[in-house]
C-alpha cells in the first residue's frame, strides 16, 4: 500500500502527461544538444537543497517534453519514496515504540531496488530490537503467574531456523533475566522445602540455601532463614518444657524470646507450669500432713486455678474433708469406748472400706456393751440378789469376745457349785 505522499507524487507525474516508461521513449538521444532554462536550472537546484536539508515535500513541476521534464519527474519519485521511508518509519516508531503494538512493521509500497533493502534492513532492525523484549515479556508474564520453567532464548529464531546468538545488551539482558528466574525457582524450591519440613514433616532445623544471592534476595532469603530458625528455637523450648511437665519436673519454664501469640502460649505454658507446681505443692503438703504427721484437716490452696485445675483441687480436698470426719468420727467412738462409754456408735458417712471400718467398730461396741451387760446382771443377781446359777449370754461373739464370756460363765459355774455344795 503506498504512503499518501507517493499517491500525490503519482498525481504530479499524471499531470505533467509523463510515466517512468513514456520519459524513457522520449528521452533526448546521446550527442543531442538540449537547451536548458536557467529559471528551471535555479528550480531544480532549490529543489535539491531543500531535499538535502530534509524536505521531501518539495515537489517540480512536469511539464514538456526535454530532458528537464524527465529530470523533474525523477526528482518527484526520489522525493516521494524517500517521504515514504521517513513517514513508515515514524508511524512504526509511534506505533512500537508508543502504543506498545510489537508486531507493526514498515510497508513497502511502490518501492524498489535499494529502498526495499533499506525497509527490509529498518524492519528487521525492529524485529531484533522487538524480539528481547517478546522474550521477556513472556517469560515474566509466566513467572508473575507462577511458572517459573521458561527461560528466555539466547539466540534468535529464524524462519529458515538459521538463526544467530544474541549479542552485547541483548546477550546481557537475557543472561540477567534467566538469572533472575533461575534465582526466583531456587528461592521457591529451598522455601518450599524449608515449609514442608516444618509445616509438614514436623522437622525443625530446616535452612533455605539459596546460593550466589546477592540484595533483597539475600535479605529475603536471611528472612525465612531467621523465621525458620526461631520458630525452631521457640517450639524446641516449649517441648523442653511440656516434656519436663510430662516426667514430672515442674521447675522448668520457658525462656526463649517471643513476642505475639508464641508470647501468649508462653505466658499460657509458664502459668500451666506454675498451676502445677502449686497444686503439687499443696496436695503433697496436705498428704504429708494427713499421711506423715497425722494432721488432719488439712486443706490445698492454689490461688488463681480455674476448669479442670480447679475441680481437682476441690477433689483433693473433698477427700481430706472426708477422710478427716471419717478417722475423727471413729476416734471419737474408740476414745468414748476406752473411756468405758459404750453408747456411741460411728455414724460419719462412708463407703466402702471405711464404711466397713465404721461398720466393725459399731459391732465391736455392741458385742462390749452386750458383753458388760450380761457380765453386770449375772454379777448383780450373784453377789446382791443371792440368786446362783446365773450365766452371761452374748450372742454372735466369737474368738477372744467368745473365750472371755465363756472365762466369765465358768467363774459364775463353778461360784454356783461351791456355794450350793457347801450348802
């Protein structure tokens, strides 16, 4: 398609009735002499100047039929091809270089010969110039979506597959985008293992080993290398902790320092701690002073404790509350039964082998006071009633309860028989 300047150069020739294969037809043979206007010599040579200072717009006029006629409409073409080539190449400048359309390129036109060659050459120019800046476009369109597989092409890509190595800048700029991707994919890579060993794996240790960063990438790469490395040091030291707690040593606490929530689970993990110990404390106290010293009702304190803790200190207590109404009840009874009161009975409420402590000691009391009982009426009616022959009766005992009643009756037995004998 040709530039408005070639259409309007076309013009010109038409209205001067010549074309570039009638001028030849009529050109003025060798030897000929020609005789040449020195107003249209003065015209062409402004022409030339003007052409020479850039202005391609200058423009003869055809008229006749000499050799001046075909000088002019040569000039006009010259000047219309060359406005052509500077008009292409401003639009692809524009387009390109402003708009951003890589792929717009110089049209031909009516050219030929040397100024094909030139827009052939501004073309291809365009083209290695476009071609860098293709293959980085694509390669960072992929990494910014996440692909971080392409590399940019150090050599061009012929349609004939005869291409060349890029060279100089070109060389550099795509030496330093692969550079940079290869730098981007093992940063990803060492992150991604670092994450998954801890996140994932539970293994704690982990370093991302990025090497021959330089910059932010180092910075970054220190980063992650001191988050990975402290969130090692602080959940280490909560383990140290809980596992003492687990193996029963409550002196330990944990020190490493932190801030945010691994501040709270420490603050949290500390005040466990501390819960623990003074709950060990004070059952151990109350144990000690129930089972060792005797001293009973002892209570556990543990200021601050709540859920759980709390239910379990009340327990505790709940048992020492019991267990010390339970022995002073039954002390109460045996310290009335060796005082030789033997109406008392044991009646703390209890379970189990406590109930059937209680349960012993009620029956011993009875089987003493059945024992008194009978042993004080066959007394009375022996030594102040005169009446003999009388014999204890205490139902149900046994062993020394048995042998002793059995002792008594044979005292009376034998009393009887003598006195009645002597009678």
């Amino acid at each position: 398609m040709e530039s408005g300047a070639a259409a309007r150069g076309t013009k010109t020739r038409a209205k001067g009735g010549q074309s570039g294969q009638s001028l030849s037809s009529r050109r003025t043979p060798r030897g000929a002499t020609t005789t040449v206007d020195t107003a249209a010599l003065n015209r062409l040579l402004a022409a030339l100047v003007g052409m020479r200072d850039g202005n391609f717009r200058k423009r003869l006029t055809v008229s006749g039929d000499g050799v001046m006629s075909e000088i002019a409409a040569v000039f006009n073409e010259v000047a219309d091809r060359n406005l052509h080539l500077t008009g292409e190449l401003s639009r692809v400048r524009r387009v390109v270089g402003r708009e951003g359309k890589l792929t717009e390129r110089l049209e031909t036109g009516a050219c030929e010969g040397s100024w094909v060659a030139a827009i052939e050459n501004s073309n291809a120019l365009v083209d290695d110039l476009v071609r860098p800046v293709s293959e980085v476009g694509r390669v960072l369109s992929a990494v910014a979506e996440g692909d971080l597989s392409p590399r940019m092409e150090l050599r061009t890509q012929a349609p004939e597959g005869a291409g060349h190595p890029l060279r100089g800048e070109f060389l550099k700029v795509g030496r330093t985008v692969n550079n940079l991707v290869d730098q981007l994919s093992a940063f990803t890579d060492e992150v991604t293992r670092v994450a998954s060993e801890v996140g994932t794996e539970g293994k704690l240790g982990g370093q991302a080993r990025v090497r021959g960063l330089s910059g932010s990438w180092k910075d970054l790469t220190d980063s992650v290398n001191t988050m990975a490395s402290r969130l090692t040091a602080q959940v280490r030291d909560i383990a140290l902790v809980t596992t003492a707690v687990a193996k029963g040593d409550l002196s330990r606490k944990v020190t490493v320092d932190v801030a945010g929530e691994m501040l709270e689970l420490k603050n949290t993990v500390n005040t466990m701690v501390d819960q623990l110990s003074a709950f060990s404390s004070e059952v151990t106290r109350v144990a000690r002073e129930v089972g060792t010293d005797g001293i009973l009702g002892g209570q556990a304190h543990v200021p601050g404790v709540d859920g759980t803790w709390k239910e379990l200190t009340d327990s505790v207590n709940l048992m020492a509350g019991n267990l010390t109404a339970q022995v002073r009840g039954i002390a109460q009874v045996t310290t009335a039964v060796a005082n030789g009161d033997l109406s008392q009975k044991v009646t703390v409420p209890a379970r189990g082998e406590v109930a059937r402590l209680a349960e012993t000691i009620n029956q011993m009391t009875e089987t003493l006071r059945i024992f008194a009982d009978e042993v004080t009426r066959v007394a009375n009616e022996v030594g102040a009633e005169g009446r003999l022959g009388g014999q204890a009766i205490v139902p149900g005992v046994a062993g020394t309860w048995k042998d002793l009643t059995d002792s008594v009756n044979t005292v009376f037995r034998n009393l009887t028989t003598q006195v009645r004998d002597i009678a």
